[in-house]
C-alpha cells in the first residue's frame, strides 16, 4: 500500500510541478479555485511549482529507495503540510469556507495527508 501511494504521490506532485512550470498560464486557468486568488502572477506560479517538483521527487526518491530517500520525502510532506494550513486558514476567512475546503480536499489536503502518512509511517527506527 505504501509504495502505491508513493507511486501516486510522486506522478501526481511531479506532474503538477511541471505543468506549474512550463505550463502555468493553462494550470492557473485549469485548476478550480485559483483564479480567485487573484491576478496571474507567473513567477509566484513557478515558484510553488518549483516546490511541487521538489516534493514530487522526494516522493519518487522515497520510493526508489526508502532508508536514503525518507528526508526528502519529510521535507515534501512539510512544503505539503504548511501550504494546506495556508488553504486551511484561506477558507476559513471566506464566506463559503466548507465549498473552499471540498474544492481543495484532493488536489491540497489529501495530497497532504498522504505525504505525512508516508513520512510517519517510515521513519528510520520503526
């Protein structure tokens, strides 16, 4: 179970990373929600996609090699926890915050969840 949610953790992370990267005018305008956050800024886009790769690759490294690769996974799972607090305290100053919280549930949280599961789950002297 654990390698299929490194697995997925790792295409999807890295997948969004990239399409944050070199696609960011398309991801900012496809993914639900972010248009509302204000005006297309390309290098903040590149920026947290830049992060998403990290923590993708992490992920990947993880799972290629579980004892070496469970910092960078830790270091993901942190990047992951941190910005879903971020959409956590967002939602909770809009005036629709349960929609903010479903429409975030499994691009932001779940992402999240997994990532620190994995980390928990793993580490070195378990």
């Amino acid at each position: 179970m654990s390698r299929i949610v490194a697995l997925a953790l790792a295409v999807i992370l890295v997948g969004n990373g990239l399409a944050m990267l070199f696609a960011s005018f398309w991801w900012y305008n496809a993914v639900p929600g972010v248009t509302a956050t204000g005006a297309f800024n390309p290098h903040f886009v590149r920026d947290i996609g830049a992060a998403y790769l990290v923590a993708g690759l992490g992920a990947a490294w993880f799972l290629w090699r579980p004892v070496q690769g469970w910092p960078a996974l830790v270091a993901g799972a942190l990047f992951l926890l941190l910005h879903a607090a971020i959409h956590v305290f967002d939602a909770s100053c809009s005036a629709n915050p349960l929609a903010d919280v479903i429409r975030d549930l499994p691009g932001v949280y779940l992402t999240a969840l997994a990532a620190v599961w994995l980390a928990i789950a793993h580490r070195p002297g378990r």
